[in-house]
C-alpha cells in the first residue's frame, strides 16, 4: 500500500486563512449573509466560499437558514476561552471596578483590531449608559476613546484610516476634518489622554488614555456618561484618573 502523500503546509496555511476570512466577513455584519454576498466579500470564489461554510456550519461556527448564514453558537466557546483566561482582562477587572466606583462612571476596556477596537469590558457607574455597548461590539477607532488607540499608530496607518473611511461624521452629523483630527491625536500625545464630546453618542462624553507598557498602545480604557456628568472642568481631573488606572493595569500585568 502507498503511502499517505503529506499536506502541503502552505495549502493547508491558505485554507486556514479563507476560513478565516469567512468568518470575519459574517462576524462583522450585523445581520445574514447571503452565499454570494460572502464570496464576494472575501474575495473567494463561490464554491471555494460554500466548502469553507460547510466545514464551519458542520463544527458549529456558522448557522444557517432560509435568508442566509450568520455566526454560529461554537464560536461563544472561543470568544468565553479569551474572556476567562486574558492576563489583560484578568489584570482590569478589579481596576475598572475602582475606576467606576470612584468617578461615578461607566469604564470600559478597549483593544485595537486592525481599523476598530473592540469592547472587552465593561463596569456600570452611578447611572448606567443610555446605550447599549456589549462586550464584543466593534468600534471606530476615529470617534471617542478609539483615538487613543489611533495617536499610537504611525503617519501612514493614519492616513490609511483616514481614506477608508465609510463614515466621516460624528454622531450629530457634523463632518470630521482632517486636520483637527490630525491635531486631537498630537494633543493626545502630548497629554497622554483624549477626550470626547457627543462623537459617537449624541449627549454623550467621555475621557480615555492608553496602556502604558504597550508599545504601540493596542488597549485603552475609558470613563464615559452624559456631558453634565463630564463637563468641561473635569475632564483634567479624570484624565490624571484614567492614566493611573491605566497604570495600574500595567503594574498588575508584571
């Protein structure tokens, strides 16, 4: 009997990356996706597109129904995997408790993925937001604390951000110019903190900084309530408070 012909290391590698891609292409939709509409997201061919579903579907990480496929409940055992065992998350949970309780203050722990940062924690102040924001949800890294992330990324990464772009208004409409972006970012460098005001949220503020051994900062934490909660005279206060829990999250992790 012959023997078994060994993989190819480098299909293998490359199915693992369609695959990957697929999954990226329905996790960043909010709504199901349509076979052809998948393929031509990921720039796969369509049969190609409906081997890697089937495979998916099979182990769980797709479901699939009469208007098309969307994420599975398999990939709930992943996403609970990062959660219970992240050093990060570990090492913030108890310093955003202090930081909500202290400021009166919803905190939030983000971390960049590629053009938006995600949302990894959560802890309610005094008065909960109005909105909604799950653990997971994807966000721009141009509005709110996602400028934090974005001051630590180099000249041409910004200005890659910059021209894709899908939406370039803030939440009340207002266009976003390029220079004063530009300009928030410097002031972000130079302060170690950002703040917002009705970015991504109308009514809403915010105040932000970075990790501080992270180099490029890649995770950022943030307090965020309404603007009467966050008026003008405090936002130095909190961003002394935001850089200390930011610090304190970096001692935890050593």
């Amino acid at each position: 009997m012959a023997p078994e012909t060994p993989k190819n290391p480098a299909s293998s590698m490359r199915s693992l990356e369609r695959a990957i891609d697929v999954l990226e292409v329905l996790e960043s939709s909010r709504h199901t996706l349509r076979l052809s509409d998948i393929a031509r997201r990921a720039d796969l061919p369509v049969a190609t597109t409906q081997r890697i579903l089937n495979v998916l579907e099979a182990r769980g990480r797709v479901e699939r129904d009469a208007t098309g496929y969307r994420p599975g409940v398999g990939l709930i055992f992943g996403a609970h995997a990062y959660l219970t065992t992240s050093p990060l998350l570990n090492a913030a949970r108890p310093v955003l408790q202090d930081l909500a309780a202290e400021t009166g203050l919803t905190a939030s722990l983000f971390k960049r993925m590629g053009r938006h940062r995600v949302v990894l924690a959560r802890v309610d102040g005094a008065r909960p937001l109005r909105y909604e924001l799950p653990i997971g949800e994807q966000l721009p890294l141009h509005l709110g604390a996602g400028k934090v992330l974005a001051s630590a990324m180099d000249p041409e990464e910004v200005e890659r951000l910059l021209d894709r772009l899908d939406d370039h208004t803030r939440a009340d409409g207002t266009p976003i110019d390029r220079d004063a972006f530009l300009n928030d970012l410097k002031s972000i460098r130079d302060t170690g903190f950002g703040h917002a005001v009705g970015e991504r949220e109308p009514g809403m503020a915010s105040v932000a900084a970075g990790l501080a051994n992270d180099t490029p900062t890649t995770a950022a934490i943030q307090v965020a309530g309404t603007q009467e909660e966050i008026p003008p005279e405090r936002i130095e206060q909190l961003g002394v408070e935001v850089q200390r829990a930011a610090f304190a999250i970096t001692r935890r992790l050593s």
